[in-house]
C-alpha cells in the first residue's frame, strides 16, 4: 500500500477545488483508490513531468483536474497541487 502525504498548500487547494463539488471529490478519491493498488493503471493517466516541474509526477482526476505529486520513497508519494491543467503547470 502506498502511504500519501499532503502538502499544506495541497489541503489548501484541494478545499478550494473540491469543497463544494461532490462529484469531482467522488473522482478524486475514485483515482486515488486506483492509485493505490497500481501508480501507473492507465486509468488515471500517471506520467513523468518535465521543464520546471522535472521530477515531479502528475496524473488525472478528470479531465481537466490534474495532481501533481512526487514519490518520496518506494511506497511513499508527496500531494503537491490540484487543480485544472492550467493552474498546475
């Protein structure tokens, strides 16, 4: 099992994005949930970020919600942002 970490800013837009948007938080922990079993289920569209966020990872909610995270350890990853394409690269 993979042990998730939230970043403070992350918690922060992850209330802005989906407080009050029950179907997108119904997405999100779907993604999460498959994330879980496998990071790179091509469901949730996991992939290798490059340019100023190299190292870096993201993958889908939806699709325009978009995770940015970093794996910090084998079975550990670190929530970065969340938000639509735009606002995340």
């Amino acid at each position: 099992m993979i042990k998730i970490v939230w970043d403070k800013g992350f918690k922060r837009s992850y209330k802005k994005k989906i407080k009050h948007n029950v179907e997108l938080k119904k997405q999100f922990w779907a993604a999460f949930a498959v994330f879980t079993r496998n990071p790179f289920d091509p469901a949730i569209k996991a992939h290798k970020l490059i340019g100023k966020l190299k190292g870096y990872w993201a993958l889908s909610v939806d699709y325009d919600c978009r995770v940015i995270f970093k794996f910090t350890g084998k079975k550990e990853i670190f929530l970065i942002d969340i938000g639509s394409h735009d606002e995340v690269y």
